[in-house]
C-alpha cells in the first residue's frame, strides 16, 4: 500500500497547537490541569533525546543542524611577556585565564561558526551544539540497534524504513463527546501491506520491560500510544486493515540496551 502523504514542516505542525487536540495537551490534562498547557520546560535529557530522535530517523538532518564541539589545539604563549610568565619553565601561572589564549581559542573557533556568549557558554553560528561525549553516546546507542542480525532486521524494518516526522492532521477525529481536530507527529511510519506501524523512539535510563512499563505510567507514554494509534487509525480507515504501535526503547548509557514493546502485548521482540 502507497498513501500519499504530503509533508508538514514542524513549525506549520506547531502552529495547530491552539486549535487541534493532541498528545501532550492529553498528558498534561491527565497529570497536571489545563494551567500547564503550553507550559514547555527543556531539560538537558530533553535536548539530548532530541538529538537521539534525529541521529537515528533524520540522519542526513542531523549533520545540517547539530555541529560537533571541536577539540581545541595546545594553544602555546606568543608575546615575550607571555612567555616568560606562562612557557614551560615560566612563572606557572594559568595561560587559558589570558586575553592572548582567548584570543587564540575564538581566531580558531570563529571560522568553524563557533562563538562564547556572555556566560562563557559555546555556541555555534547556525546550529546546536553537541560534544564528541555526546556524539560517541548517540554512536553507541545505533550499534546497540544494530548489535545481532535480530537487533539489526528490527532496526533496518522500523528505523531505516518508513516516514519520518510524519504529521497526521484530522479535521475532525471522534471522541467519546463529539468530534474535534486532531493532530500527532510520528516519530516514523512504516507501511507493510495493509497494516501499518507507527514507531516511536524512547529515550531513557533502562530499556527492561519492567522498567519500561513504569516510565509508561510515569510520563503517559500510554496515553500518547492509545491516542496516536486511534488518530491515524481512523485516518487511514479506508486504506489499512490495521494499525499498531511499538516502542523503540533505547539507553542514553552504558550498556545502551534496547527494548522493542509493542502496546496491547508484552513484548515485541
């Protein structure tokens, strides 16, 4: 089955948030009030869970947006006053606290789109920035998908395949009051006949189904999966027999273990 879905920026997606119904508003309701809605705090596990969702879905992406932090060359005293005091032999003191190394750190950085704000904090001129620690974690995470032929035909079915930052938008979605609009952005999409899969990539601390099932309840990742199972069910009703939705449950640390859960089963792989 080929459907003909038209692509959506995320900044259109975003801009339905006042007048369509979707996930996180449902969350929100179910664990806070209608007060928190559009209340959006970001957490560093929160940006790096971001990056993780690019790195495996949106690669060619990922290398237009994220900028990797370079190392830094072995910067040495130039000025003889600098010498004398900072050169091996000089007076010891920290040559990295001068205006010459500064000046030395941002002649090199400047160029690679690298710059300092006020706080001293490194950012770059068109995109985020992530470190090579963090650039080795998100490696690490793609070889554990792909760590045994079984991990690997998972990984190539249901991350390689597929749409990805697919928006589904209904203008008006049933519920049990009446109907409303309605919209998600999936994570990845695969198509496999007349059934398809929505995919949804998981950061987090332990991929075990035990402690999957909890951070389930915790952050209402269960709620999300009823309602974007039901969303792009009754929107491709005409088309495919069946939808289902797994989870892509994938550690931000050593081991880097990965959990396949398929909702309404114990586990899918």
């Amino acid at each position: 089955m080929i459907l003909n879905i038209k692509p959506m920026s995320e900044k259109a997606y975003r801009a339905l948030d006042s007048t369509h119904i979707y996930a996180s508003m449902l969350k929100t309701l179910s664990s806070q009030s209608a007060k928190h809605l559009g209340i959006r705090k970001e957490s560093s596990s929160m940006s790096f869970g971001t990056a993780v969702h690019m790195y495996l879905l949106e690669p060619d992406k990922f290398e237009e947006c994220y900028a990797v932090i370079p190392t830094l060359p072995d910067f040495q005293p130039i000025s003889d006053k600098t010498k004398k005091d900072y050169a091996v032999g000089g007076k010891g003191k920290n040559y990295k606290a001068t205006k010459e190394y500064k000046q030395q750190r941002a002649n090199f950085l400047e160029p690679l789109g690298f710059y300092l704000d006020d706080d001293s904090i490194l950012l770059h001129d068109t995109k985020e920035v992530v470190s090579e620690a963090d650039m080795e974690r998100l490696r690490n995470i793609k070889r554990s998908l792909k760590a045994t032929p079984k991990a690997k035909a998972l990984y190539e079915r249901f991350i390689v395949k597929g749409t990805s930052e697919m928006s589904v938008v209904e203008g008006a979605m049933p519920f049990t009051a009446g109907t409303a609009p309605a919209k998600a952005r999936l994570d990845n999409f695969v198509v496999e006949g007349d059934v398809g899969y929505v995919v949804d990539v998981k950061s987090c601390q332990s991929a075990k189904k035990h402690s999957f099932k909890y951070d389930s309840k915790k952050w209402g990742y269960d709620i999300q999966g009823a309602f974007y199972h039901d969303l792009v069910s009754y929107k491709y009703r005409n088309m495919l027999k069946e939808i289902r939705f797994i989870f892509c449950a994938v550690e931000t640390a050593p081991p880097y273990n990965v959990g396949w859960y398929e909702m309404g089963s114990e586990m899918y792989d």
